[in-house]
C-alpha cells in the first residue's frame, strides 16, 4: 500500500482483495468483493453515500409562480432533481475563493414557462452545458391557461452530510456471501424448496437430492431453516465475501462513486501517516 | 403531482411516470411496466402504483 510507504509493516503487506464483476449498466453495479473485513467495506460504503459530492440545485428566487404549487415545494422538487455531475470542474462552495457565488462553485439555471402544460425538468435552461438534468421528463409543476412561472435556480456541489440531494447513491449496501448446507439427514421433503421466498434452492430429480441453484439471490432469511424437520440445512455466511450493490441517481457512474470514496478514504489515511511520522520524528 | 423521488431509497421514479401511466392505460400488465422500465425494487414500485393524480 502506497500510504504505508517508509512506514514499517508487520505481516503481510496490504490485503489479497479481490473483486469480480457480477452485474453492471449506467447506473447499477454489482459486485464480489472478497478478502475484505466489514469495517473497511462499510467504510467505503458510508463514504460513498454521504461525502462524495454531487451537484444539486440550492438556492431558488422565484420572481412569478401562479401554479398551485408553494414556493416552497417547488424549490422542494427541483432541489430533488439530479443533474450531471462533473466533479473536474468544479469545487465545494466551502472551499472557494469567492464571497457568494461564482463560475467554479455555481451553475444558473433559469425556468420561464407559459401555461397550460406541465413544466418538465428538461424545461430547465442551464448556464454550463454539462450541468443539465439527469431525466428530462420529471414534472415539476402544471400550469393552467394563462398561468406562468419564472425562476432563478443555483446548483452547487455538496455532500450527502448536509442533505440528502446532494447523495450520489440511491441503493447503496452489501450483504454476506450466503454459504448454505445440507447434511446427510436430508429426507427430500421439498418443503425449504417450496418454502424459500427467492427460488434459490431445486430438487435435482437425477440425484435425489436438494441443490443449490441460485446462490447469490439469497437473502440469509433462514425461512429454508425454520420449515425444516430434520434440521438438515444450514444458512450461514462466508467469512470476509460480500456482495456490493451501488445504484446512483445518475449525477456520476457508481465507478466515479466508488473512485471518490477510495480517494476520500487515502486522502485520511494519509493525514494519520503524516502525523504518525511527524510524530516520530518529535 | 408525483413525488420527485421514491420516498424510503431516493430513486428518482417520477421521470418515468408519464411512459407508466399512458402504458398502463392503453392496457399493458402493470407489473411488465414496472419490470421494463428497470423499477425493480418494492419501495419503488409501490410509488408508481399507488399514486393518484389528484390535480
Ligand atoms: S426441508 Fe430439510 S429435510 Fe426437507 S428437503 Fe429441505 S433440507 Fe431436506
Ligand atoms: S435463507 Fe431464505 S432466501 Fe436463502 S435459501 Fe433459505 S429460504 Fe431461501
Ligand atoms: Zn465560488
Ligand atoms: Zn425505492
């Protein structure tokens, strides 16, 4: 491990994690992670939900809003759009020079629409072109015949810690790799076969027996265990393997994501080195 | 007006409302909908099929 560097080590030298593909596509991935403990896994995890920034919108002036919709809930749902993010480009608003706001902590976007129809997020004119919404078809408001809005929205990078639009994640979370046995005792009742809610188990009618064919998909409820007489299968989990599910909202790929997070978590790690050795030094 | 977001994991289900909504009444099986639409978790789902457009 980099951050080791100079530092003297004792065993082995950084871990044998490995990780393998299982499902992937723009906003979803699904991966194995093995040979790693809980508290790192979760650490990333935890990063990856509330401090990689994204980009949402903050502030609204709302010059005209005849809609039946308050401002306040039309601030609401805009705040809750997610708009592509490109973290390069700009810095936290916490960490810029500017007094307010400007071009490297800031993105307008302007709304100036006319009734009757429904105003869409892709209605929404932004001032930097890789600064738009992520689904143009969100509603955001309807308008009747002869009723208009107007408004100013400024997006800013921010973190999940402060609210939770500014989450890069939906559905971020992993589970234990489910190891599950049957022993000898088994009297092929079907009945964990027939019981378990996610089909992981089948009677394997060539060899008399229960298999197990759909591993990954359970979800450790032991309901196979409960409904079985013999007490003949066990669920149990496989030490230090997870299963690692991230979904974002779409503002950055779960691969910027988890890139972030693993800078974020080095960027820690280095400050504890870089005391530790300030400190010997003393 | 339907929730930006689902409620219980953040989702951001409500830019697929309008092709679920019109699928549905030109008769499709709601369930399809959901499945094609890559709305796959229960939290999700259920922000899709109960909601009543009010005004
Ligand atoms: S319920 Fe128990 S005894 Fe029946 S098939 Fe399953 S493991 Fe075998
Ligand atoms: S623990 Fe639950 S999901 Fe897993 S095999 Fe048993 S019944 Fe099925
Ligand atoms: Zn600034
Ligand atoms: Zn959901």
């Amino acid at each position: 491990m980099m951050v080791l560097e100079g530092l003297e080590v004792k065993g082995e030298e950084g871990s044998n994690m490995e990780i393998d593909i299982k499902e992937k596509n723009d906003n979803e991935l699904t991966c194995i992670v093995e040979d790693v403990d809980v508290s790192f896994i979760n650490a990333i995890r935890r990063i990856c939900t509330v401090e990689v920034s994204t980009m949402a919108i903050d502030t609204v002036s709302i010059f005209k809003n005849d809609s039946t919709l308050f401002d306040e809930v039309l601030a609401h749902r805009l705040g809750l759009v997610p708009l592509k993010t490109d973290l390069e480009a700009f810095v936290l608003p916490s960490e810029c020079d500017c007094e307010d706001e400007c071009p490297s902590c800031s993105v307008s976007l302007v709304l100036k629409e006319k009734g009757p129809r429904v105003v869409y997020s892709g209605d929404l004119v932004s001032a930097h072109e890789a600064v738009t919404p992520v689904y143009d078809s969100i509603p955001l408001l309807k308008l009747k015949e002869g009723e208009e809005v107007e408004l100013e929205a400024i997006a800013k990078l921010g973190t999940g810690l402060e609210h939770a639009k500014w989450q890069p994640t939906t559905a971020c979370a992993y589970k234990y790799y489910p190891l599950i046995t049957i022993d000898d005792s088994c009297e092929e009742c079907m009945k964990c076969v027939n019981e378990c809610p996610r089909n992981v188990l089948e009677y394997d009618e060539s060899e008399n027996k229960i298999i197990i064919a759909d591993i990954e998909n359970c979800s450790a409820c032991k309901t196979c265990m409960n409904n079985c007489e013999q007490s003949a299968i066990n669920v149990d989990a496989v030490e230090n393997k997870f299963i690692f599910k991230i979904e974002t909202d779409g503002s950055l790929s779960p691969e910027e994501v988890l890139k972030n997070a693993c800078d974020i978590l080095n960027n820690k790690s280095e400050k504890i080195v870089a005391f530790c050795k300030e400190g010997a030094k003393k | 007006m339907i929730p930006v977001r689902c409620i219980s994991c953040g989702k951001v289900i409500s830019a697929f409302f309008d092709e679920y909504k019109k699928r549905v009444e030109d008769g499709e099986n709601p369930k399809e909908v959901l499945d094609d639409l890559g709305i796959n978790k229960y939290c999700c789902r259920r922000m899709l099929i109960t909601h009543v457009e009010a005004w």
